[in-house]
C-alpha cells in the first residue's frame, strides 16, 4: 500500500520532534556534577570523555559524588571536607592535591600515582620474584594496607608467576570511610634452555652402512685391498705369459 504524501510529512515530523526531544533528554542527563571555567566534572553514569580540566581548583567542601576524574589534570586541586564518594580517579594527576577531610568512601584511585598501576617483574626461582612497591598518597591520604582476596600482602612478599591483583585500601582524616586502588602485578616465567634433541641414528646402522659402503676415515679394510693386489697380480701374469708366448711362436718360425 503507498501511502500518500501528507501522510510521508508528517512521519517526518514526527521522527523529527522525537529525536529533538531524545537530545534534550540526554543534554539534561548529561549536566556536568561541576562546572566553572574550564574545570568541567562529569558524572560517570554519563560515559563522558574525561580528562577534566582543574589544576590548582578549590574543590572544598563539593559535593562530588560519583564525579568522573579519570584522566583529569588535578594538580594542586583542593577537595578538603568535599564528599567524593564512588568518584572515579584512574589515570588522574593528583599532584599536591589536598584531600584532608574529604569523604572518599567507595572512590577508585587506581592508576592514580598513590600505588602502581601495574608491575611487572621477571620471576627469579621456580616460586616467582619478590615484588616492591611504594605509596605515595596524595596530601591528607593514608595507605591503610594490601592484600589479595583479602589476605595481607606487604611490598617485598613473593608472587607466583603469572598475574596477581592487589587491593588496596585509602582513607583519610575524615574517617568516614575508605576507597581503593588496584595494583596488578604480572611475574613473567624464565626462559627455558633448548633441550637436547637425541641422535635419529644410533652407532650400530652407522657401523653397517660403513662397513656396506665403504669405510670412509676409519680402519683400513684389508679384505678389500688384497683382492686388489691379487687382481694386479692375476692380470700381471697374464701379460707375462702372452709375451712368452708371442716369443716361441718366432723362433719356431724362423
């Protein structure tokens, strides 16, 4: 059935005011947690880009909830007394930034520079390598401690070869709560020496095909050398005795 053009325009029309209002929907959902001057903070639910923008910002006392840090310039911001909970930080500058009784409950600080992101060693005996690592928190932090599956583990401990994950916990003066950053650590096996591969031949056929074919380099064989003296000797003594001959038929015929 073709349906007829008015009935095409207001299709149109339709699809048009529904995909304005979808943008407007998402615009609204999308309203940065902060915003002033070029520090623009968003929310993680918004799966924005990241990377803000606020180097030496006076976050004090924000509410900055569940904000996205990742890979944001934070040098020198302040979030003293700010609430940062479930904010994610991996990849940020936290450069003398101050988080002095700020509540960062459920905050992520992997890759953040407090502790290593990854870590990555040569194993040393067949039980791993000993793996080191250091803290160094941001201004008003503590590194509570480590562990794995919620066993203690200490800078120094050693790791099994293959990948490993540390948790571990941060908190601040506020103690009002603790966030967390991942360390993954990967202990590489050793190099294994290329095995001896066993000869495809043993000395006995060796020995056989010598002795079958010629002895090339090793004993002399005297069974074949004399039968070539004695063939000489035969064929020797056979042009002997034709040269007598031929003499005695002369004589005779003169």
């Amino acid at each position: 059935m073709r349906l007829p053009r008015l009935s095409l325009l207001a299709l149109a029309a339709l699809a048009t005011i529904g995909a304005s209002l979808a943008v407007g929907a998402t615009a609204a959902n999308a309203d940065p947690v902060y915003s002033k001057g070029s520090c623009v903070i968003s929310r993680t639910v918004d799966n924005g880009p990241g990377g803000a923008q606020c180097a030496g910002a006076d976050l004090s006392g924000e509410k900055l909830a569940e904000a996205d840090f990742r890979n944001a310039d934070l040098q020198g911001a302040s979030f003293s007394g700010g609430d940062v909970q479930g904010a994610i930080f991996t990849g940020a500058n936290l450069t003398g930034a101050d988080f002095s009784g700020a509540r960062v409950v459920g905050a992520d600080f992997s890759g953040a520079g407090i502790v290593p992101a990854s870590i990555e060693v040569p194993a040393t005996s067949p039980d791993g390598a000993a793996v080191t690592w250091t803290a160094s928190p941001a201004g008003g932090m503590t590194v509570d401690g480590c562990s794995i599956v919620g066993a203690p583990v200490e800078s120094g401990a050693t790791f099994p070869i293959g990948s490993s994950g540390i948790l571990c916990t941060i908190s601040t003066s506020s103690d009002k709560g603790t966030a967390s950053a991942v360390i993954k650590v990967t202990v590489t096996a050793q190099a294994t020496a290329t095995p001896t591969i066993a000869p495809l031949f043993t000395d006995t056929p060796a020995a056989a095909s010598s002795s079958a074919g010629g002895n090339s380099g090793g004993t002399p064989n005297w069974l074949m050398i004399g039968g070539f003296v004695g063939g000489a000797v035969v064929v020797a003594g056979g042009i002997a005795a034709l040269v007598v001959s031929n003499r005695r038929g002369r004589t005779e015929a003169e």
